[in-house]
C-alpha cells in the first residue's frame, strides 16, 4: 500500500493553481456567490425584522409587543429557518461538486471542461457520506459531552459555581 506524502499534495495542488489559475478562480467564485446568494436572501427577511422591531420600540418604548407583532416575527423567524434549511441543503451539494472537482482535476487533467464541475454520481456519493458524517459527528458529540453535563450539574448543585464555569 502506498503512502500518502502531505509535501507532494500540497505541491500538486500549487502546480494545479500555476496550471489552471481561472479554474482554480471559478471554484472559489462558485463558493463566494453561493455566500453572496445566502446573504441576499436572508438580507430582507432581516431588515424587515429589524425595521418592525425599531418601529415598535419606537411607537411605544417599554411596552410589551401586541399578539400581531408577535405572530409576524415568528413568520419571519419560520421563514429564516426555512431558507436557512434549504441554503444548508444546497451548500452541502456545492461544497460536494467543487471538493469532487478538485480532485477531478488533479487525477484526471484531461476531465478541465466547465472547470471541472460536474453533477454525478461521485458527487451524490459525496453528498450522501457528508450527511452521514455530520449525522456520526454529533451523535459523537453528545456522547462525549454527556459526562461534562452531568459533572457541571454535580457542580451546580453543590453551589461550586466557579468550577462548574470551569468545566
């Protein structure tokens, strides 16, 4: 079995970037408009949070916020969270195409049309062990900070306040 040599990626991956600099270009472009794109769709949901809120404030400072104010931000909110489910989705595919892309381009060079960039079945396999490594992470995460919970609780309920912010 061969060994893989960090010193030799990295060399490959500058001498990609002296070969083709507007391939290398137009895989970061797709990642800061898909950015760009993200932003603009959240940019107005937000400022007509923002806007409402400053509106309510100012008409009555230090009263409560009527049942309509409420109802309409937590559309707002849904709608925030909608959007934000759907831009995970999509930059989950994204992410996919130009990781599977660079490395298209380094094992086979001969593959440069479109930058590259392609929707295939690589990429869904990518996608799909992406999903299930997030889904292992967490529930790896959980596990390991279960212990940290129940020590901070111990903690806490022992008036140990400054060891359980330690923890």
């Amino acid at each position: 079995m061969s060994e893989i040599s960090v010193g030799s990626a990295v060399g490959a991956g500058f001498q990609l970037i002296a070969r083709r600099p507007f391939t290398v270009l137009t895989w970061g472009l797709l990642r800061v408009g898909f950015v760009v794109a993200v932003l603009c769709l959240y940019a107005p949901t937000l400022f007509g949070m923002v806007t409402d809120a400053m509106q309510t404030a100012q008409a009555s400072p230090g009263a409560q916020p009527s049942q309509a104010e409420i109802s309409k931000m937590m559309s707002h909110m849904f709608l925030l969270q909608g959007v934000g489910l759907l831009a995970q989705i999509v930059g989950l595919f994204v992410s996919s195409i130009i990781v599977c892309a660079v490395a298209r381009a380094i094992v086979h060079p001969e593959q440069r049309a479109f930058a590259s960039l392609r929707l295939g079945a690589p990429e869904l396999y990518v996608v799909v062990l992406s999903f299930g490594l997030s889904f292992v992470l967490a529930f790896a995460l959980i596990i390991v900070l279960i212990p940290f919970g129940i020590a901070i609780g111990f903690l806490a309920a022992g008036h140990q306040y400054v060891a359980a912010a330690i923890v």
